[in-house]
C-alpha cells in the first residue's frame, strides 16, 4: 500500500511526463477509482470532499463523478447496495421467444426497485 502523498507525487509525475510528452496520445478524461468503497461511510465522505459530486446509477453500480477542470472528471465506482436498499416490489411473466419442449412458455422476473438514502444531510449539499 501507498500513502496518499505517494499517490499523489505519482500523479503529479504523471501529469510532468504528459507535458513533456505532447506527441503521446491523453488517455481517457475520466479517471475511475474501483475498491475500497465498500461502506456508506467512505461514499459520504468523498460526497463531502468536492464542491460538486453528481451521482449516476447503473443496473447495480452507483457512481460519484468529481467534475475538474477542461472536462477532467474523477469517478468512484462502487456497488449500488453499498448505499442503496435493494427491494423486490413484484414480479412479472416474460414469454419465451423460442421456447424448448422441456422448458415452459414464460419464466418469473423480479421486479427491482433501489431506495436510496442521500448520502449527505440536506443541509450540506443538495442533489448528493
């Protein structure tokens, strides 16, 4: 493990190397930061952390995006139950499209509905 001077330090090296190298080609705007962030706590403390945070859901995924400048966005990525209740609220019949002679003509899907709680109190910040 490294500390976050040590991250930081790399970045900057990071960052003087693609100042010098103005013929490489810039990876990717968004930065994406996996693991760690397996606990409420940590997913409020980077909505703390920037003046601006949107949060984007996916299918079971849950994204706190960080704008910067020249459109330079820092993404967390974490599992959408880390800060949301997953509730099955129904089911419904989906037929079959091809249906084999041992399989019925219709199979139960869940109906899935996140409650999400705000990571942060309304008096902080809106919209997190």
């Amino acid at each position: 493990m490294i500390t976050h001077a040590q991250y930081a330090k790399a970045l900057r090296e990071i960052a003087d190397w693609y100042e010098r190298h103005q013929d490489i080609p810039l990876p990717s705007l968004d930065v994406v930061i996996y693991g760690g962030l397996d606990k409420l706590e940590i997913l409020q403390q980077i909505a703390r952390s920037a003046p601006l945070v949107r949060k984007h859901y996916r299918e079971n995924l849950l994204d706190l995006i960080i704008p910067f400048a020249h459109g330079v966005t820092l993404t967390f990525t974490a599992w959408r139950h880390v800060a949301c209740e997953r509730k099955v609220v129904g089911t419904r019949e989906i037929p079959e499209q091809v249906v084999p002679e041992h399989i019925e003509p219709q199979h139960t899907e869940e109906v899935i509905e996140w409650v999400c709680t705000p990571l942060l109190a309304a008096s902080e910040k809106e919209g997190v």
